[in-house]
C-alpha cells in the first residue's frame, strides 16, 4: 500500500516553515499598527464631517471594504509603479522603483486595508461613548483634547478591542496572499517546499499547525489585555467614568 499521508513529515516540515514566521509576524504588526493609527485619523475626520476630507475618506472606505484583498495588493504592486512613471514623465524626474523591495508594496496595500476597516470599527466606538461622560468631562474644565485622550479614546477602545482583535486574527492569516506580490512568508515557503517533495497534503497541514498555533496564541494574549483594561461593572468605577476618567487606573 502506497504511503498516502506521513504524519512524519508534518513535523519535520515545520522548522523549515518557522524560517519564515518573522517575514509573516512583521506584515502583521506593522499592517495593524497603522492600520489603527490611520483607521482613527479616518474615525475622526468622519465624526468631525471635516469637509472634502470626510467624502473622500467615505469613498476610500467604501472602496477598499468593496474590493478584494489580493486585487488590492495587485493594485499596490503593479499600479504604483505605473503612476511612479506616469510623475517622472510629466514632471522631469527619474524616480526608480527598481531598488524598492516588493514588501513595501504588501504593507502599503494590508496597512490600507486595515485602516479602512479599523476606521469603522473605531468610528462606531467612539460614537458610543455616552454624552454624559464627555459632559461630565467638559464641567470638569477640560479641553476637547483632554476629552478626546482622557474620555473618548480609552472608552472607545475597551469597545472596539474584541473586534480589533478579530481584525487581527483575520489579518494574520491573510497574509498568506502576499506571495502574489513576491514575498515569501509562510504560505509561500509551504508552496515551495511542497513543489519539491510533491507532498502537498502534509505540508498545508503543517501550516495549518502552524497558524491555528499563533491564532490561539493571539487570542490568549488579547483576552489578557482586554481583562486589565475593561472597567469593573461597579458603582464607584461608573461613576468614576462619568466624571471624565480623570484617573487612568482603570484603563
């Protein structure tokens, strides 16, 4: 009887595959770290109506959220180098993308992407954070500034954690289609390896090992951080959150 499936195999592929995890981690972090920083710019430009900014982003938004991923990350690696051309024709210049490597394009295009759906996810955060608090705030004497650090964004943020970490989980694991822009990450190396040994089956459930490992990983760390930062459901903490969260204690 032919050797179907070596369990064997499963695991020893894995350390190859591990080479790559850092190439993985680093699209990851760095995508969901601006993509949360662009994504509440977005939030609040969209809140504030700020004029001819809050249309476009309204567009950005619904463009990105409307389209795949991988035509996306085809937009990013194979559009800018046209627009790059399209600048050094009209305005004399001679910028070479050449030397630019193809990971730039990937966390241009996932940074993106998670800006746009961090945005929402933020903006209706923030949008919960009850009046009274920011009244409250406001009797207080502090500035809209103030408010925003010390009221808006601590709050809005114990709100928009759970779905940030799905955005997460989600986003670690579409990284896999960054190898159609070039880059070798986890998914890619799995491709190759399997090319050369034919043993496809063994190495798509090493990395399945491999992400369900950092998946749950990701999950224990999240429900860790979302346990030191929620406030107690008690009388004295209400209150305190109605009075502006003048102390940061809770959050």
């Amino acid at each position: 009887m032919p050797n179907i499936f070596d369990i064997k195999l499963v695991f020893t592929q894995i350390p190859a595959l591990l080479e790559y995890l850092p190439v993985t981690l680093v699209i990851t972090l760095f995508s969901m770290i601006i993509g949360v920083l662009l994504g509440f710019i977005i939030a609040l430009i969209r809140i504030k109506k700020l004029p001819v900014l809050s249309s476009f982003f309204a567009v950005f938004v619904s463009f990105v959220r409307g389209t795949p991923l991988i035509v996306q990350l085809y937009l990013s690696y194979y559009g800018i180098p046209i627009v790059l051309k399209y600048y050094n024709y009209y305005n004399d210049t001679s910028y070479s993308i050449n030397n630019v490597p193809a990971l730039v394009f990937v966390l241009l295009a996932f940074s993106l992407n998670e800006a746009a759906y961090n945005s929402e996810s933020l903006r209706a955060a923030m949008l919960s954070v009850e009046k009274k608090q920011i009244e409250a705030a406001q009797s207080l004497g502090m500035t809209p500034l103030q408010v925003l650090l010390r009221v808006t964004i601590p709050e809005a943020f114990v709100v928009a954690l759970p779905t940030l970490g799905n955005t997460l989980i989600s986003l670690m694991k579409g990284t896999s289609l960054a190898f159609v822009c070039s880059v070798i990450e986890l998914t890619a190396r799995g491709k190759i390896l399997a090319s050369g040994s034919y043993r496809y089956f063994e190495v798509y459930v090493s990395l399945a090992l491999i992400y369900w490992a950092l998946t749950i990983v990701t999950e224990i760390m999240l429900k860790i951080i979302e346990k030191k930062i929620s406030i107690p459901d008690t009388p004295a903490a209400k209150e305190k959150a109605k009075m502006g969260a003048a102390s940061h204690d809770n959050h």
